[in-house]
C-alpha cells in the first residue's frame, strides 16, 4: 500500500484534492485529515500545539495512523493523507511514497505556519501543484498512480 502525501500552506487545496481523489474512487479510499485527526487526538480535548515539538508529534502521529491502516485495511491501494507537513523534518517523519505540494497558496493566515514552512525541494515531490483545479489534478494523479 502506498502513502500519498498532499502537503501545502492551509487553504492551499490539500483536502479538497484528497476529496476529489476519493470521490473518484467511490468513497472507498482512506484518508487522513490532520484537522480531523488533530480534533480527536487527547481523548477528544484537541491537540491543537502548533508549535515545532507539536508540529513533530503531529507527523508521527499521522504516521503511525497510516501504518496501522496498512495493517488492517489490504484492500486499497494507497491512502490519502493531507496535512500541512511544513518542515523538512516532518516530511522526513512521515516518509510518503508519493509528495504532492499544493503551492496554490504563498502565505496563510497563520503567521507562525508562514515562518516555519519550508517548501519542498522540487526533487523531493512527485506533483508540485500551482493551481487549484482539483478534477484536473486528480484524474492526472490517478493516471499516473495506476500506471507507476
């Protein structure tokens, strides 16, 4: 099973794609949100630690959610994860098999995220992503995805 990696500034088009994608396939892919995922960490209270040590445990944690998804779910193909993944570092934690930047966006209403992120360098993402056409997109992802 393959882990796709959508990655980008908030607001950039990172779960709209990852919805796309998946309507394409019915619904029957799995996706992670880090909103969601975020939401219900901490027994439902939210971890909403946006700071470097949080941003980390954030990377790992949606890590680790898709390695026990690999486990218990053989049916897909690959799972949808969208998630800012700002830093060199998270991305490194994460270890997708396939990078999608959303680099629609030059900055975000977050002036913390702003000063943290790093964009990936172009030889570490398989789709660097300019606009936000997420049908165009995703039948060009899938394409390619299935013919790899």
């Amino acid at each position: 099973m393959k882990t796709i990696l959508i990655m980008g500034l908030p607001d950039s088009g990172k779960t709209t794609l990852s919805q796309t994608i998946k309507d394409a396939y019915n619904g029957t892919l799995f996706t992670l949100n880090a909103d969601e995922v975020r939401a219900a960490a901490n027994e439902g209270a939210g971890d909403w630690d946006f700071s470097k040590e949080g941003r980390i445990r954030q990377a790992k944690r949606m890590a680790s959610l898709v390695k026990e998804e690999s486990i218990s779910n053989k049916e897909n193909d690959f799972i949808i994860v969208d998630f800012i993944c700002p830093t060199e570092e998270t991305r490194k934690l994460f270890n997708a098999d396939i990078t999608i930047w959303m680099d629609t966006v030059k900055e975000c209403q977050f002036e913390d995220t702003n000063q943290i992120f790093e964009p990936p360098p172009e030889e570490e993402v398989d789709y660097h992503i300019l606009t936000q056409d997420a049908e165009f997109w995703a039948e060009l992802i899938i394409k390619d995805i299935h013919e790899k």
